[in-house]
C-alpha cells in the first residue's frame, strides 16, 4: 500500500509526448534513440516520441541525430505535453540553439 501511494503521489502524469520539430535548415538525420522503436512516430513536421507516464523530478535522455547548420540560430523545437493536475492539456517547450562539438559528431 505504501508503495502504490507513493508511485501515485509522485507521478506528475501518466502519458507525456514528446514533439520534436526541426526549425530553418536542420535536418532529423536518423532514428530518436533512447526509447523503443514503436514509441516513436515520424510526422511531416518532425517526430512524436511517447514517453510514457513521467515522475516528478525524473529526467529522460533522447537522443536525435541531426544535420545542423553553423551560427545561433534555433535548429530544434521541443514540446512536450501532459495532462496536467485538473486534466487539462498542459504544455512545455524549449528551443535548442547552442552547438559544441562532440568525438561523435560527423562533418
């Protein structure tokens, strides 16, 4: 009982999906790694990851292998989106915009 009441209480949602949007030139170059393949669903726009059901302060590692162009400007939108504590359609999103080489990056 303790334990099914602390899986409830620290449960932020049940579903969560993740909209993965590449923005001006970039390019989704291969598959979303970091969950399973049926998880993942291509759209014109981009990619929608189901993550699943989310715990509070829990983070989770996706990986998107893309081609992006040199400069500042924005290459990927990330949205994600939940069901909040009324039920209501919740949202959160953020825009990638710094760049760092890597060893695995491929010119």
């Amino acid at each position: 009982f303790v334990n099914s009441l602390c899986n409830f209480l620290s449960t932020q949602t049940q579903n969560a999906t993740l909209h993965l949007l590449p923005k001006g030139s970039a390019e989704i170059v291969g598959p979303v790694i970091g969950v399973d393949e049926g998880k993942v669903t291509d759209a014109s726009w981009g990619r929608v990851v189901s993550l699943g059901p989310l715990q509070f302060g829990q983070s989770r590692e996706i990986v998107l292998p893309m081609k992006v162009s040199c400069g500042d400007e924005p290459y990927l939108e990330a949205l994600v989106v939940f069901a909040g504590p009324d039920g209501r359609e919740s949202r959160s999103e953020g825009l990638g915009t710094s760049r760092s080489a890597s060893a695995d990056a491929k010119a």
